[in-house]
C-alpha cells in the first residue's frame, strides 16, 4: 500500500466538520504542508486488570475548502501503521487521497503495535526469509514469548476501540472510514462496536469481519477463476494457454515432490532452491500487489510443468527477498499477535499449542469436497491456524462487537485479480447493507484504488463522496485496466546462433528485465536467470544491464530508462548484444516497443 496550518486553524477545521466541542488532543505541526500531530494515551487493558498505556500517534491534515466531515484513513496488515502508510506529507498520496475525499478533514493514526505506537519488533519473524509455514509458525511462537503476556492486548477488537478513542479525543461525533485491505475487517470492526458514530464507509480489498479463513478457504476456492479472469482475451496466450489448470496441476504435483533446482542468486554465486506447493501458493498469492511477478508467472509455472524450472525457482527466491520489512514499515510481530488472537481455529482459546495439531487433523479430514477448490487438503496449510498453531494461549476466537452493523452509505472496492481478498468478499459485505454499492475493476490486483491506473475507482468514490454518482448497486468498469508491465510468453531455453533468433532472444530479455525492475524498491540489484546484473537508478527512472542473460549464451548490456509510466510502461534505450549463442551487436529501444540496430552486420528491426 504507499510508504511514502498552525493549530488554530486545524481546530477550527474539526470544529466545522464535526459540530463538537473542543478536541481532548493537543496537536502541533509536525509536517510540511499543515500536517498536525498529537498523541492520545490508551489503556492496554481496557478491563484494567493489567496496568499501563499506549500512545497511539495521530497526523491530522484538515479539510482543503468548505469542510465536509472527517475520514478516518485505516491501512492493512495487520501490522501496517496508518500514519506511515498514508504520509499525509505534501505529495502523490495526499494529492490522491483529497481527490477522492474532497471536504474532508483526513486523519491517521498508528495503530497499538505499529510505526510510533509502541512499535512491536520481533527481529527473527522480521527478517527470516522463508516460505516455510512451520518455520513462521515456530518464529511466532518466539515472537509471542518476546511480546509477554501483553500479547493478548492486540486483536481486531482493541485496534477499534482504540479507533474510537481517538474520536473521541478529537471532539468529534461520527467519523467516515476509508480502509484497505485488513483496513476494511478493522472498519467493519468499528461499525459493529460503535455503530452510531459511522457516518459512511469505504472498504477496499475486502476482509470480512469474521475472516481470514483458519484454512484460507475462500482464497483457494476463488484463485481459478480469478486467474482465469486475469489472462482473459488471449492475454496469456504467448506463455500458456491455460494458466489456472497450469496453477492447479503443478501446485499439486510440487507438493508431494517439491520443486528443486539451481539459480543465480542476487550476490552473484549459484544458489540451490526447493519449493513445495504451499510455498508455490503463497508466491503466487503475491502477484496481485507485485506487477513484474505477475507479468513472469504464466510463463515460469507453465516452464516448470513440462519441466524446466529455473525460472519459477528464480521468481520464488525474488518474491521472498521481496517480503523483508522493516518492522516500522510493516510489523509482523503485531500481525501475528493480531491474526492469532482473531482467528476462528478448530480449538478452544485455552487450548496448548501441544494439542492444537490434532483439531486441525480433524477438522481438514472433515472438509466437504472442494472446500479447499481443486487443491488437496495440504493446502489448507496457508491458512493462519498452521502460522497460529504454537502461540500461547489463549489464541483465537477473539470477539468484534456486537453489532448490528449500521444501517449507512457503504462502497466496496475490490480487484479482478485481487487474489488475497477475491471479489466474492466484497459481494458477500456489500450485502449486508441496505445502502451498500460495489464496484469491480477488472484487471487490477490488491489494494485497488492505489493501483488502479484508469481512474475508475478513484473517480467512482469521488463521485459518491461529491452525491454525484450514478450507478447500479453492484457494478463494473467498463475498461480492464491493462497490465504495467506486458505478460511475458515462453522462457526462451536454446537459441539458433541468427540474427532473428537472437533479436527475439534480446525482446524477451528486455521484457523481462523491465518487470523484474519494477518490481525492486530504489536503488537494488537482481541477477539475471543465467547471470549478469540489473542494478536500478537511485532517480526511479533507469536501470542498467550488465552482460544480464535470460537465455543461455545470450548477454544484454545497457542503459534502459523510463519513457511513460504505464500500463503498459515504455522505455528508450541502447544495449550491447554479446554472448556464445549470440550474434553480437548493438540494438536501440525506442518507446513504441521497437528495437532496432545491427546484429553481426546485418541490419534488423522488430518489436518486444
């Protein structure tokens, strides 16, 4: 999601908007651009059986013209701070979010456990790279012993009263609620505790309040349509002709023998690598917020199915380095104890990790048939009662509010292709109010309105905030938005030492290069499948190739840079063609996708 005025007047902004008395919270510029902050300090048990506070940091940016009312902007995770998340600094998320929300006063706050809210930090769970659930499974279990018996003091329940008791402190009577992703099972949360204090709710990428599934059964029912969905009108053609069968037979295959095989790791040396089938699932799982990884996948998972694996193993070890944080970004010691203490398992609270194996036996071999979709039961291993199952008790099952949800003006966003929250979620909450509308955007992934590149969501809630919007109750934009980055087709594996040979070998290169730079963050490096080096620009716009191989025998060279900012992205460059399988010579990129030059004298052009 993004990682990226003097006190009088932002009172008075409150005071217009909300109609209360005078807010509890002192705030002081902290920022450019007349963002405020303050603290508000929060019991850490709110029974008051066990002492001590939280302070909970809040940014506050009032309303740019006449004041409409206040949005409470709420990130996911768990573990991701809103403040941190949303920078409501002067740039691309603020201008963003005041498109969508004209009039309103915007407010972010920390979360207990998150960014400048008494951060939790648990270095091994934070920095282990691994795709393994037991090994995640064994690093909560440390992480809860690190936490203490404070531990306990951070479900969804706490965030919302947590939620409400910055309202309050800010003099203000009912809120709006923009969340994403995780953000939206915390809004659905707050409305259910505190329903008279909701003006309007806004949920993109949406979590249910009674989910994650201990098993993560509606994600695995959804992901073969929803990849379906995503390679629509051939757009997969070049790689696969049938992605979700691809998907579903290797899955299975590689969990009962995994995937092994050799690369170029990021420092150069060859690295062995396995990947079984729930590893290869929760990969896949992250190409709904990783555009590079989803442009490769359709063609590495059908190369490993006919048995040329390099590719998907290669994809495997990015996406895990790719999933290292810093605790202040993203804390998965507060995400664990947060999913641990909600979640819905086959155990009683107080029930010993010891036992905890046993129920989850029972209650998988008790499954219906397709409960899992057309995996095997191995899959319900990406589900959080596996991650939860050695947390100290008492873990799951903790309660929301008793609602009833209020009766209120509700949209729900959700993604084509979002794979992690898949669009029967918001079907289903979008259901549940009478006021409710949906919208789906066809084409775009997690976290919709930040990587929707059409407008369309983004003008959709503008147009609702503003009273303006004319739509069905459950609706579609009329436009799939397109890749960022082009589906790659077949990996190439030997190439016939020609011109035009070579000329294809060098696109398909150039393609890959380009998702595998969009996907890296500021200034870093990746190998290529057969060796060299990309190492992107500290300025977001270049990156350079050094001898970066994709096929066997076939080296790149060069500078690329950003022409346009897609979907689809261009580019311009020129790049030096070397290597054993290779007609050397020189090649220029040009923005329409055309590569031209000289291949070992002979003049040649094409596109990529």
């Amino acid at each position: 999601m993004g990682r990226r005025l003097l006190l009088a007047l932002v009172a008075a902004g409150f005071l217009a908007a909300a109609g209360q008395a005078r807010a509890a919270i002192a705030l002081t510029p902290c920022r450019t651009g007349g963002v405020e902050c303050g603290t508000v300090n929060v019991p850490l048990d709110r029974s008051g059986a066990t002492p001590g506070t939280i302070p909970l940091h809040v940014e506050v940016l009032p309303a740019d013209g006449t004041a409409r009312g206040v949005m409470f902007l709420v990130a996911g995770g768990p573990g991701q701070g809103s403040a941190g998340s949303f920078d409501l600094a002067p740039g691309f998320n603020r201008d963003l979010i005041r498109y969508m929300f004209p009039g309103y006063t915007l407010v972010a706050f920390d979360n207990r456990g998150t960014g400048q809210s008494g951060l939790i930090d648990c270095p091994g769970l934070q920095k282990t790279v691994t795709g393994s659930v037991d090994v995640e499974a064994r690093l909560a279990a440390d992480c809860a012993n690190i936490i203490g018996p404070q531990r306990v003091f951070y479900s969804t329940r706490d965030h919302a009263d947590d939620t409400d008791a910055v309202r309050a402190a800010l003099g203000v009577d009912k809120i709006a609620l923009y969340g994403v992703s995780y953000g939206t099972k915390l809004e659905l949360a707050y409305a259910l505790g505190y329903p008279t204090h909701v003006e309007r709710l806004i949920l993109d990428s949406v979590v249910p309040a009674q989910l994650p599934d201990p098993f993560d059964r509606n994600v695995l029912q959804e992901m073969p349509n929803t990849l379906r969905n995503f390679c629509a009108g051939g757009l997969c053609k070049a790689a696969t002709e049938d992605f979700a069968g691809d998907v579903v037979k290797l899955a299975n295959r590689i969990q009962a023998k995994p995937l092994k095989g050799t690369i170029v790791a990021v420092s150069g040396k060859t690295k062995r690598i396995s990947m079984n089938g729930e590893e290869f699932l929760s990969m896949l799982i992250d190409a709904d917020l990783t555009p590079g990884l989803a442009a490769e996948a359709p063609a590495a998972v059908h190369a490993a199915l006919v048995g040329y694996a390099r590719p998907l193993l290669r994809l495997y070890d990015r996406d895990l380095l790719a999933n290292v944080f810093p605790s202040e970004d993203l804390s998965f010691g507060l995400n664990a104890a947060t999913n641990c203490a909600d979640g819905r398992f086959p155990w009683d609270p107080s029930t010993p990790p010891s036992a905890r194996q046993a129920a989850i036996d029972q209650a998988v071999a008790a499954l219906p048939a397709g409960s899992l979709g057309p995996f095997g039961p191995w899959a319900a291993r990406i589900g959080t009662a596996f991650f939860c199952e050695q947390w100290p008790s008492p873990a799951g099952n903790s309660p929301l509010g008793p609602g009833p949800l209020p009766n209120v003006p509700m949209i729900a966003i959700d993604g084509g292709f979002d794979l992690r929250t898949p669009v029967a979620n918001a079907v289903s909450v979008e259901r549940q109010f009478p006021q409710g509308k949906l919208l789906i955007v066809p084409g775009v992934g997690h976290s919709v309105t930040g990587t929707d590149f059409s407008g369309c969501s983004q003008n959709y809630v503008r147009s609702w905030i503003l009273g303006t919007l004319s739509a069905p109750k459950e609706a579609q934009c009329a436009q799939r938005v397109p890749p960022l980055v082009k589906i790659l087709g077949a990996f190439p594996r030997r190439i016939a030492r020609t011109p035009g040979a070579t000329l294809a070998a060098v696109g398909k290169t150039l393609r890959e290069a380009q998702a595998t730079w969009i996907d890296l963050f500021g200034p870093s490096s990746e190998r290529g499948l057969y060796g060299g080096k990309l190492t992107a620009s500290k300025n977001g716009k270049t990156f350079t190739l050094t001898r970066y191989s994709l096929a066997p025998g076939v080296s790149v060279s060069g500078k690329i840079t950003l022409v346009a900012f897609g979907p689809p992205s261009t580019y311009r460059g020129t790049v030096r063609i070397a290597g054993s399988a290779a007609v050397g010579g020189t090649l220029t990129i040009a923005k329409t996708g055309k590569i031209s030059g000289t291949l070992g004298g002979h003049r040649i052009s094409g596109r990529y």
